[in-house]
C-alpha cells in the first residue's frame, strides 16, 4: 500500500502541473475554447504543422463535445499524410487497422515499451490505477490417488473391478489398492504484482501442478488442502476463470481455423473485462481537467475496451508475438500442413495473453522455441508486467541466460518442495551459504537445475573426482 502511495504522488502533481497550465494559458488569451486547446496540444504534440493542428484542433473539439457514451466510439487517426481522419472505432476497416498498428509500433520491443509507457501516463495523470493482483498460498498440500502398474490400464475389466474395490474400501472391508502420490508437500509463498517470477525445476517436480493450483484449474480427482487467495480472497469468493490464465505446455487448437481466427475467437470468448468502465473513467476525468491525450493511444485503448472490436487487439498481439507473417495461415495438425510448431507454441501464448486477466500462469512456454524467440516473448510480456503491473509466473525448462535475465523472482521446486523461493540477485549467495558454489562459465539456471536434482549433483561430484585424480 504504502509503495502505491508513492507511485500515485508524481502522477497527482503532473496533473495539478497541466491543469495550471491550461488555466494560465486560457487567462491570457481570453479564453476561447480554441487557443485553449491548442495550448494544451502544443505540450504533448510537438511535430506537426501549423495548417494540420488547427484542423486536428476543430476535429478534437467537435469529439469533446460528445457525451461519453458516443465519445468512447470515436476517434482521430492520422491518414497517410499527416492529415487528422475522423473514424468511428466500431467501424474501423482493415486499412484503419493497419494504418493504426503502423503508427504504434513501428519495428521493434522498444517502440511496444514506448507505447505501454503512453498509456500507462494517461492513466497515471488522471489518477486511475491498473487493478493489481497478489498470489498466495499458504500450506499448500496436492496429494493423488492413482494405481498403479497394469491395474491403473483402462480396460473394461480393470473399471469394473476398480469400480467394485472402491465401493468396498469406502465401507472399510477391503483396504484401497490405490497409492498415494505427494505432488505438492506443504508449500507456501506470495506472488508479487509488477514482478516477473520464474518457475524453476526438474521434469515431475511439480511444476505443472503448482500452476494449475494458483489458476484455480487443478483436476478434481486431487486432493488439496491449504489455501490459496488472490488479494486475500479464497477462490471461492470470485471467479478464478475470469482473473487468471493459465497457458498450457500442449498446444491444442482447431486445425481448420487460421491464427488469426482463432484468436478473435479466443478474444471474443474472453471479453473485455473492465477495461470498458476503466476507459468511461478515464475519458470522464480528460474532460473535467481539459486533457487531451495522443490521439493513437486514445483510438487503440477504445478499440481495447469495446465489445465486438477484438480485430485491433489481435493485430497487437500477432504483432508483438511476430506471428503476423502467418496470421492468415491455417494452424494445421498430423493430418493438415498448418504454421510450424515454434508457431503455434506463441499461438497458444498469444490465446491467453489476448484476454483481460491479469494474473498469467504459464507452463513451459518456451520448449520447442529457439533461444531468441524465447527471449523475445519472455521480455514483451516482461515490459507489459513491469509498466502495467500483472502478476506472472513462468515456467522454463533451460532458460538462457539473457531470457533469465529478465526475471524479478525466481521459486525453485525440486520434488513437490520448495527449494528457492526470492529475488533473482540473491540466489547464488544461498545456494554458496549451502555449500554449492555456481561454477565459472556455467549458467546460472542450468546450475539451479542441476544443483536440485540428484542424479546431476552425482554426475557433478564423480566428475569433480574424476577431474581432480588428473
Ligand atoms: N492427476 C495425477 N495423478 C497422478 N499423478 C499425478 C497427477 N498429476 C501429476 N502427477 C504426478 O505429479 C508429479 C509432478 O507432475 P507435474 O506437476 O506435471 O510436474 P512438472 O510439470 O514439473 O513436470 C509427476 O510425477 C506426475 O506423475
Ligand atoms: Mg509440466
């Protein structure tokens, strides 16, 4: 909270700033709503000539004029030339789309942090804060019960026969041939907002489990215990499905759809979330303090907020996700020639991201991926973490180092415990503390992986034993 309070402090200030500025400014030139504006447009818009503004001018003070409610369906796009197009955002045509995407993001990351720096400023001058979401989860506990061997093999002789012991265990005659698995024991920890945590560890350690749990989509047939709440809620009290995302390790899509179909349809299933009451908010409170904001920003964040507008959200993330030399490809199977598989990996990424949840769970999104793809995506949905505040938890198998890099938090599992859980800087001093020094030249998170696994840390001493009997 008390970090909050001090974000919100500069924020308040540039308001009071730009509201005495236009107040001084409509003093000294007596006031008409013209050179008002014009005053307010020459401290954000600094490059274009003279003949356009004042057009540009005309077109914003006709546009705030407009109730709310038709204001938050209009927008100004610059055309080809500079010049100041008047478009309805329920109607924006492909050209439109384009045109808009253009001007965003012209080539690189840095232009998609540039961006998310704008509309997190517009949001921040006003007051508004991007709701944020805390993850924990205390005791937490996931047994199964499974059999094994060749009675866990589904026949129909094998069902019956379970069907029957099952009964009979419940009322105590004969004992369960099931065993009892311990996936998760007795785990606890806090997921921070606005930090990007890694999820490290082995293959059967437990990954999967973990955030299947934090999603609120773990299998039935588990037992849990413990608790976990999101902002201090338990997941009983909300819906789980509606505030987090889980991104599966298995790509599973519609072969005959193309990419781009599939992820309006995903952005369609998904909704809008709050961002439409968010957005009325934002334009209310423009208007009270007479601000205007970049006109780009303004028609993409509308577009972000209306229903049945999902086009231009999926042109962003098939932009960001470098899949928009594909988008109209079929995604494909076995059976039909689609995208590749490096492909579809962002794709299934791409489903989740698309939507407005704010706490993303990912499951091994980079297998299958080179390293620089890998880093690519780790570090978009990095600055979008960092600058609008979500609550991420990745889980890697290698990471390179550039890709750990970029991680705040790091939790490492090793068999259903938690081993690590902290900063990223601090978790060499640990496992030195420990009595396990990182050796020169080997990354850091193949060092994490292997230090937790036991078959390695053998390997790693009959190799130190082999090397010292040189
Ligand atoms: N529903 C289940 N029934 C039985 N065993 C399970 C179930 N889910 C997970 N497990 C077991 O729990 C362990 C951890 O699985 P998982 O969470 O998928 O690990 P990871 O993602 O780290 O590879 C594995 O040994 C797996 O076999
Ligand atoms: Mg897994």
């Amino acid at each position: 909270m008390e970090n909050q309070g001090r974000t919100l402090q500069p924020s308040e200030s540039s308001l009071r700033a730009t509201s005495s500025r236009i107040e001084g400014s409509a003093m000294q030139q007596t006031g008409s709503w013209l050179n008002r504006a014009s005053s307010v447009r020459s401290s954000v818009f600094t490059h274009s000539s003279k003949g356009e503004d004042d057009e540009e001018d005309l077109k914003w003070a006709a546009l705030e004029k407009l109730p709310t409610f038709a204001r938050v369906r209009k927008g100004i796009l610059k055309g080809n030339e500079g010049e100041p197009l008047e478009v309805d955002v329920e109607a924006l045509g492909n050209v439109e789309r384009k045109m808009l995407m253009d001007q965003l993001i012209r080539a690189t990351n840095d232009d998609n942090e540039k961006f998310l720096r704008k509309m997190k400023n517009r949001l921040d001058t006003v007051g508004i804060e991007m709701p944020t979401i805390e993850v924990r989860y205390q005791d937490l506990q996931i047994h199964a019960e499974a059999y094994v061997g060749g009675r866990a093999l589904p026949s129909i002789a094998n069902f019956f026969l379970n069907k029957l012991e099952e009964f009979l265990s419940c009322l105590h005659i004969v004992p369960s041939r099931k065993r009892p698995i311990t996936i998760l024991d007795n785990v606890s920890g806090i997921i921070k907002p606005g930090r990007l945590t890694l999820l490290l560890g082995p293959p059967g350690s437990g990954k999967t489990t973990l955030l299947l749990a934090l999603a609120g989509k773990l299998a039935s047939d588990l037992k849990v215990s413990g608790e976990i709440t999101y902002n201090g809620h338990r997941m009983n009290e909300f819906v789980p499905e509606r505030t987090s995302a889980y991104i599966s390790q298995h790509d599973t899509h519609i072969a005959e759809m193309t990419v781009r179909e599939t992820l309006t349809f995903s952005a369609k299933c998904q909704g809008v979330g709050t961002r439409y009451d968010m957005l009325m908010e934002l334009l209310r409170r423009e208007k009270d303090a007479n601000l205007r904001p970049d006109p780009e920003i303004d028609l993409f964040m509308k577009a972000l907020s209306l229903k049945g507008r999902e086009n231009v959200i999926t042109d962003y993330i098939l932009k960001i996700l470098g899949l928009d030399i594909c988008a109209d490809t079929l995604v494909g199977n076995e059976m039909l020639r689609g995208i590749s598989g490096g492909q579809k990996k962002r794709l299934t990424t791409a489903e989740m991201i698309v939507g407005p949840s704010r706490a993303l769970f990912m499951d091994e999104i980079s297998t299958g991926l080179d390293s620089s793809t890998t880093f690519q995506i780790v570090s978009s949905i990095q600055q979008a973490n960092h600058i609008l505040g979500g609550t991420t938890v990745i889980a890697l198998l290698q990471p390179a180092p550039e890709t750990y890099e970029l991680f705040d938090d790091i939790i490492l599992l090793s068999e259903g415990q938690i081993v690590y859980q902290g900063p990223r800087e601090h978790v060499l001093e640990f496992f030195e503390s420990m009595g396990f020094k990182c050796p020169e030249r080997k990354g850091v998170a193949d060092f994490l992986q292997e230090v937790t696994s036991r078959k390695d840390q053998q390997q790693t001493e009959s190799m130190h034993g082999a090397i010292n009997s040189f």
